[in-house]
C-alpha cells in the first residue's frame, strides 16, 4: 500500500511537471517576432514581371521558402493607404474599422479630416502640428493591440514608415511606438504623445548620424538600363517627373532636384527612401529589443516610396522596375539582420499591399484598352446645377469626396424634402453622365446585403455612420487625377490584387491560387499566435500556410 502511494505521488508530481513543460515550451514555440511588411502600391505581377531580375535574399527568399497566395485580393472600395493599412492589421474593412478614406468629409464636424490626424496629442521630435497623430479615429484592434492584451502589454509593437497613416493605423492603439518620416527641411524620424513624450536615446542618435543628404544621391539604375527589358521607354509621355528636371529619364541629381522638390520630401519619391525605412527598422530592432525573448513582438514596417514612384511615373515605367530591383535588395539586407539578431527560425514575415495600382490610362488608350479622364470639377458643377433647378436649392450637397455625395440634412428638412426620394433623384441623374458606371443610395447600401460582386465592395467599405448619401463608381481604368502617372482608389482588379507573401517560424513551404482576402491576413496571423482575433475582424485564418 505505501508502495502504491509512493507510485501514485511519482506520477502525479511527473505530469504536472510534463504539463508545466508542456505550457512552457508551447509557449516558447511562438514565433518571437512577427513582422508585416506593406509595399505600398505594390502589384501582384510586380513579383512575376521583376522575377528574373531579382536576388535570391528578398522577394525571391519569401517565394521561394516560404508561402505565396497569388490570387489575394482586397475585398472593399476604396484602395486608398489609409483604408489598406488598417484593414490588413484588424482583418476587417471601412465597415468595421470606421476609415473609409486617407480624408473624408466628418458630417459631425462639417470639414473635411485627415484619417490620422488628432489634436489632442502632441508632437514628439518635430515643430508644428505634423506629428499630431494617432489611430484615434480608428474603431477596432489590431493583431498587435491583441498581442499587446494576451501578453499582459509585454510583448512590444512597434509601428514604422515614411508615412504616418501606414505607420500608425498598422502599430495600433495601444503600440510602444509608432514612427514616421518629417521630411521638408527637418529629414528626421518622429512620433506624438500617443505613444511617448520623448523621443528614445536609439531615435534622437539615428535622427543624428543619418543625415538626409546622404541618401540624396544621383539616382541611376542599378544595372544597365537596356536590359530593363520588362518595362516601357524611359522617355515617354506618360510620366509626371521631378519638377526642374524637363524629362522623366535617369539619372536624377536628387540633391540638385531637392530645391525644387519639397527639400528632403524628394526622398520619398526615390528608391532611397526605402533603404532608409530599412536602416531605421534594424536601428529599432537592436535598441527595442525585439525578438530577444519568448514573448512575442510585433514590427509592422510599410514601404512607402513605391508610392510615389507609381504616381510619379506610373506602373510600366523603368523608374518602377529599378524602385523593386533596389527594394528587393533592402529586404535582403533586413532579413539578413533578422536572421543575425532574432535568428532564423525564431521570426515570421509576411508581405503584402496596402492596394494596387492601374496603368496610365493615356499608354492604355494608346494600346487601345477603354480608359479616361473623369472631370470632377465639370461632374461638381453639373449636379449642383442639377439639384439647384430640381429643388430650389444651391446648397443641398455639402461634400463631394472619395466618390461619395453628401448631402446637407438640416437644409433637407428646411425643405421638407424627402432623404430616400433626393438620394434616388441623384442616382437617377448622375447615372446618365459620362464615365460613371454604377451609382448607390445610402438606403440601398443599409438595408440590403449584397454577397457577391462590386456591391460587396462596395458595401464593406461603407460605414453607415462616416459614409455618404449617394457612392458611384467609374468606367473601368477611368481616374480623376492627372494624365501623367499611376494612381489606385477602384474595385477592379489591376488595384485589388497585391502579393500576400508568409515566410519563417511555423509557416510551410508552397503556393495557392485559392482566393485569399485582405482581411484573412491579421486572422492568421492570430491563430499563429494563438491569441485572440481583432475586434472587428471578417477574415478567415490561412490554415493551409501553416507548418
Ligand atoms: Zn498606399
Ligand atoms: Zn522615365
Ligand atoms: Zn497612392
């Protein structure tokens, strides 16, 4: 009987020691850094066009180790930064997460506001309102604001890009740090009361030691421009180019273009700036920490300047090409030090868009291909015109932004016009006008569910209380910004389907054609974690990226 009692003591102390290992080392497994990387503007063909010219170390690395879902898709209107960056950190759209542009028009307020901005925070590093910004705007988590909950706030986030929406709404609420580019004549990294009052030793001694200029160089294609095969002729008509330079062809003397250019804000429009972006996050990796123990951390970087690029010169330029060949070797440098200072099978990447972007629409006119030019300033006047002889009224629309009409309640009432009846009078009239291809009552998009085409779109980035009466939506490849250049902001293809790239701790080897969602992203990336989802998140977990 002692005997027994002994054995039966054995076992009891042996397994709860094998489940305290257990919990231990499930816990342990976790991958120890997570980094999201967005390439702003980035196309998916951009991995297969660019393919032979890239390196083995950085896009070629994520393709070929790790997991590529090639039919990934955002699933909302519009494309626009703002929107991408939150909706692919809290795994749900502009419904949810209440950004539905970079601005919009605030009916509360009655201006027009800056996703981002906040003025009841501070500046942290920088003069002015500029770095008065935070996520305050934005309704629901992040998997990062989740991690911070599970980890009782000790695992870190941390939130870097030359822009400060793509770094803010990425970190989210409850980031240590969220950092952004203030280019103009200060070129340092700065951040706002959200996260920290001063700025720390690692930021203020990188802001010293690396000065703009010194990325300021002659910009040149890094190999032999004739064999940018891939591309169209430098020379063409399609590209904006720097001011003070009269064509858009390599080289740019970017210190000479810099007056001319918004100072250190040329920067941003130049490959350079990427390799910045990436000096700055292996900076933020040593001095934060990040990684060095078992509980998770979280470092969202966004590369901002393939922005610019796109709408400097446009998809098919050679400009573009050498931005990706030129990023391509950056994320090899990062990976390199991730693999350095984290180690190689202690971190996970994925890589994805924040949206697309369509070709020039004067080179697809060229090639024949239906596109244009939609005259916002004719389309603002004719329907004012419109409401003033149908209703008496030339003040019944308060706001026309981001192809939605506004319209002025109070004034309604005053007429006692009917809401539904006014809404339904403009679909009607502005449906006829050139280049507008659908147009949808705010009624419609509330009380019916649409499951399936561009209404599902446009349905998920309509947030009942910040979106406007009337929403409408161009003729394919049909934009409103200049001829000169790239842009995104539509629900076709060429600006919803962007790379979505895993690679590292816990993730296998392979490729889908299976459609993902911009929305799945934050999802997986918490069942990787296993730590609970985004408040708002309507994405499903990738299971089959998974090891
Ligand atoms: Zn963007
Ligand atoms: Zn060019
Ligand atoms: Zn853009």
């Amino acid at each position: 009987m002692k005997q027994l009692i002994s054995l039966f003591i054995l076992l009891v102390v042996t397994s709860t020691s094998i489940a305290q290992n257990e919990k231990f080392s499930n816990y342990s497994e976790r991958s120890k850094l997570v980094i999201g990387i967005d390439v702003d503007q980035m196309r998916y063909d951009y991995l297969t066009r660019f393919y032979d010219k890239y390196g083995e170390g950085g896009f070629k690395r994520m393709m070929n180790e790790g997991f590529n879902c090639k039919n990934n898709h955002f699933n909302y209107i519009p494309t626009y930064t703002g929107p991408g960056h939150a909706s692919l950190y809290t795994g749900t759209s502009p419904k949810y997460h209440g950004i539905i542009a970079n601005d919009w028009y605030d009916k509360e307020l009655k201006r027009n506001i800056y996703c981002v901005e906040d003025t009841a925070v501070q500046s942290v590093g920088t003069r002015g309102d500029l770095g008065q910004m935070s996520p305050v705007r934005m309704k629901t988590t992040t998997f990062g604001d989740e991690n911070r909950l599970f980890t009782q706030m000790q695992g870190k986030t941390i939130g870097i890009s030359i822009k400060d929406r793509a770094s803010i709404l990425s970190a989210g609420h409850t980031a240590n740090a969220a950092y952004w580019f203030q280019g103009k004549n200060e070129g340092n990294w700065v951040s706002s009361t959200h996260y920290m009052t001063e700025l720390p030793k690692w930021v203020t001694d990188f802001n010293k030691k690396h000065s703009v200029e010194s990325y300021l160089k002659v910009w040149n294609t890094l190999y032999d421009i004739a064999t940018y095969t891939e591309s169209g002729s430098d020379l063409n008509t399609f590209e904006k180019g720097f001011k003070g330079k009269e064509t858009a062809t390599f080289p740019y003397d970017l210190a000479t273009l810099k007056n001319d250019n918004g100072g250190h804000d040329i920067l941003k429009s130049t490959p350079y700036g990427n390799s910045l972006t990436v000096d700055f996050a292996i900076e933020a990796i040593k001095g934060e920490q990040l990684g060095k123990d078992n509980i998770t951390d979280v470092l969202t970087i966004s590369f901002s300047c393939t922005d610019y690029v796109g709408h400097n010169f446009g998809v098919n330029s050679k400009e573009v090409e050498d931005t990706y060949l030129r990023l391509d070797l950056d994320l090899e440098r990062l990976f390199k030090a991730l693999d350095e200072k984290v180690g190689k099978n202690n971190y996970t990447v994925f890589l994805t868009a924040d949206h697309a972007a369509v070709n020039v629409p004067a080179y697809l006119q060229s090639v024949k291909i239906p596109a244009g030019y939609f005259d916002s300033k004719g389309f603002d006047k004719k329907i004012n015109s419109f409401m003033e002889t149908n209703y008496g009224a030339s003040d019944l629309i308060e706001s026309i932004s981001n192809n939605q009409i506004f319209l002025n309640r109070n004034k309604l009432q005053e007429l006692d016009l009917d809401l539904d009846d006014v809404q339904e009078a403009i679909v009607n009239e502005i449906i006829t006008y050139k280049y507008i291809d659908k147009a949808y009552t705010a009624t419609a998009l509330t009380s019916t569910s649409f499951s399936t085409g561009i209404e599902r779109l446009i349905q998920n980035g309509f947030n009942q209380k910040r979106s406007g009466d009337v929403v409408y939506v161009l003729d394919p490849a049909v934009i409103s910004d200049s001829k000169t250049g790239s842009t995104h902001g539509s629900g076709l293809e060429y600006d919803t389907h962007v790379p979505l790239l895993f690679f590292g701790k816990g993730i296998k080897h392979g490729s889908t054609l299976q459609k993902t969602e911009i929305t799945d992203i934050a999802p997986t990336m918490s069942a990787l974690l296993n730590i609970g989802y985004p408040s708002g998140n309507m994405g499903k977990p990738l299971e089959f990226v998974f090891n």
